[in-house]
C-alpha cells in the first residue's frame, strides 16, 4: 500500500529527462553565449553498445551535464525519489578536489535557482554584482 501510494506520487512527477530537457532550455535562453552540454552515460543500452562506450571513456557515475566556462557540473534528479549512488558520489568528490562544483539538483526548478544561486555567489566575489 505505502509502495502504491509512493509510486502514485512518483508517476505524476516528470522524469529526469523532463526536468533537464526544461533546466537545459532554460539555460540557453537565460546564459546566452556561455555553453551546456549533457554527457550521455546513463540509459538503456545493449552490452555490447556498453562496452564499446566504456573502453572510449564513457564513466558511470560523471554528472550529466557540464558548463565548461563555469567548471560547474549538474547532477539532475527527479523532484523526488532520485538518490545519489556510490559511482556518483565518487565523482563529485573527485570533481570538487581539482576545483570544481557540483550542484545535484532535484528537478528544473531546484537546477534554475541553484545556477542563479552560483551565478550571483560568483558575481559578489569577483566584484562585479
Ligand atoms: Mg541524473
């Protein structure tokens, strides 16, 4: 019954894909000029496809979307329910010790008001908010 009424709730969220397709839009239409892009090491796929992204470089755990000009990662999650994992948290820890940030985000709403959060965090101590 608990499970149920979870996954009740779970149903009527947008999935992943939803939130960063929106978070990624928003992006580009509120950063002109300053590049996004997602790094596909997640989803469904074959063995074989697998093995062939793993010896190219493919690491599972990378955050799914980079802004190179920032060194900002963004780890998407669900609203609700989505959970870092072990390979994920590696990840971060390792991105944070060369100096860079990573922000998990839980949904497109949360992701555009962490950006916003860092944008002006960098602005006040560079001078120029
Ligand atoms: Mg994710």
């Amino acid at each position: 019954m608990v499970q149920r009424t979870r996954n009740a709730v779970l149903d009527r969220l947008p999935t992943e894909h939803e939130e960063q397709r929106e978070f990624v839009s928003w992006f580009r239409k509120t950063h002109q000029g300053t590049r996004i892009f997602a790094i596909p090491n997640g989803g469904a796929r074959n063995i074989a496809t697998a093995s062939r992204l793993k010896v190219e470089g493919v690491s599972r755990g990378v955050p799914d979307l980079y802004i190179p000009a920032w060194n900002v990662w963004v780890e998407m999650k669900r609203q609700k329910g989505g959970r870092v994992d072990d390979a994920q948290l590696d990840w971060h820890c390792y991105l944070t010790e060369v100096g860079h940030s990573v922000l998990v985000c839980q949904g497109f709403e949360d992701a555009k008001e962490q950006i916003t959060a860092w944008v002006r965090k960098q602005g006040e101590s560079d001078g120029t908010a």
